[in-house]
C-alpha cells in the first residue's frame, strides 16, 4: 500500500548494500490452477487495504475507485504482503471495520527498490541509468508544458497556477543537480520537490509510463504508511501497473488474464 503524507518514507540505505535487489518475478503459480482455500493460503498472497468492498478486473478503475491513494508511486493497484497492515491502511482510510481483500500475482515482473541482501525494511537508492532515464523524461514533459515560463514575469496564470509552474521549475533544477552530482538519492526523494519525499505525487504521474516501457508490470518499495503502527512495521508497497498480473481468487476465476 502507499502512504499519502501522514508519515515519512524510510531513509535510503546509502551504506552496504547499496544495490536494488532489481528485476523479480513473483507468483509462479497459475492462480486459475487453485482452489479457494489453496489460494487464501499460498505464499504469495497480497492484500489491499479499503474501506469498502468492490468487485475486482483487469479493467478495474482504480483511480476513480480508490482516489488519493493511488498517486505516490504512480497510478496503479496497491497491495502489501501482511495482513494486518493492509488492515491497518483500511483503518487510515476511514473503515468502520477493517478490510483487507486477499489478490495474488502472476508472473508479474516487477522491480524491487528495496535493498540487496537486506532486511527487507530498507530501499536502496535509485539506480544512476534510472535517475537519468527520469531525468530526461521530466525535461521533455517540462519542455512540453512550462518552456516558455519566465519566473517572476508570467501574469497570465492566478495565484494557484503560477505556484504550481514555479514548483514544476524548481523541481527541473532539483533533478539537473542530482544527475550532475551523481549521489545516491531515494526514489521518493528523487520525484519530490528540493528532494521533499512528502512531495513526489508532483511528478511521479511519470514513474508509471518509465517502468512499463521498461517492461515491468510494478514496482515494490517501502513506503512510510499512512497508520501510526505502521512506524513500526514499515509495510512494503507492491504497486501493479499492469492489472493483468494480478487478481482476487473471483477475477482469475471469470476472466481470461494471462
């Protein structure tokens, strides 16, 4: 699951280990191949946190569904591996009663920010021909939208527009700088304004499209939580790009998703 802004991201890991476990794929067992009780217990469980029960698809809305968690990593379909902390976001989301929906994967080929040889409550920071991958996406969609601003001169945007275009414009000297230094930087902190990690939602419309045409179906970082236990148990987010990759036991059962 993500966090919003209630809590902070755990720091980068710029000690040793300092490489992403990187590329994994997880669920190699054909859900469609499972019964109901073989699939509540199989290794690979997820769950998503939510405060009202839903009918999940491939085409599942998640955006119009489950809106304003669904932006800190990118639009896509978050689910943790515990139990209790999907229940916990479900409390953080406004639940009269906890609910924590189980899904399982399917050869999805996700990228693991976490750390390499960790603990698994760590993330390593974003590898250097990612962040300047990023980069030179964030220039072009700058380029495409703000190039012919000129701080402190532009009187046709109000009050709200033009704040927005200056943070878009501080962020492109943001990046710039962290390409040119070349310092380990969390992937958070990477996408946040002045590398504010409370402020990546501004750009991280982005990471989605980057990773997809890397060929990856998701990404699984830790994330900060947006419960006060989840200080303590620092859940990890796995974020699905692709809802194809993924499903309750009632969606694999009824569509075709391979």
């Amino acid at each position: 699951m993500e966090s919003t802004q209630t809590e902070e991201a755990p720091k980068v890991d710029v000690k040793e280990p300092v490489k992403p476990i990187g590329e994994v794929i997880i669920g190699n067992t054909d859900p469609r191949s499972l019964t109901e009780e073989q699939f509540i217990n199989s290794p690979d469980i997820l769950y998503h946190g939510t405060e009202k029960p839903f009918d999940f698809s491939k085409n599942f809305d998640y955006i119009k569904f489950d809106s304003p968690h669904t932006r800190t990593l990118g639009a896509g379909f978050y689910v943790t591996p515990d139990q209790k902390d999907a229940e916990l976001f479900s409390e953080a989301f406004g639940a009269h009663e906890p609910l924590a929906i189980p899904f399982l994967p399917y050869k999805a080929r996700m990228f693991d920010f976490r750390a390499e040889g960790g603990t698994g409550r760590k993330n390593a920071p974003v590898p250097v021909e990612l962040m300047r991958e990023w980069a030179e996406r964030y220039k072009q969609f700058y380029d495409s939208q703000y190039a012919d601003y000129a701080p402190g001169e532009d009187k046709r945007l109000d009050g709200v527009k033009l704040i927005i275009m200056e943070n878009f414009t501080r962020y492109l000297t943001y990046i710039n700088r962290l390409v040119a230094d070349n310092k380990p930087v969390d992937l958070r902190a990477m996408m946040g304004i002045d590398g504010d990690q409370n402020l990546s939602e501004m750009t991280s419309h982005l990471l989605k499209p980057l990773m997809v045409d890397r060929g990856f179906d998701g990404i699984i970082y830790i994330e900060g939580g947006d419960h006060p236990e989840h200080r303590n148990t620092l859940p990890a987010t796995y974020v699905f790009y692709n809802l194809d990759k993924i499903g309750t036991y009632k969606a694999w059962h009824d569509t075709d998703s391979e």
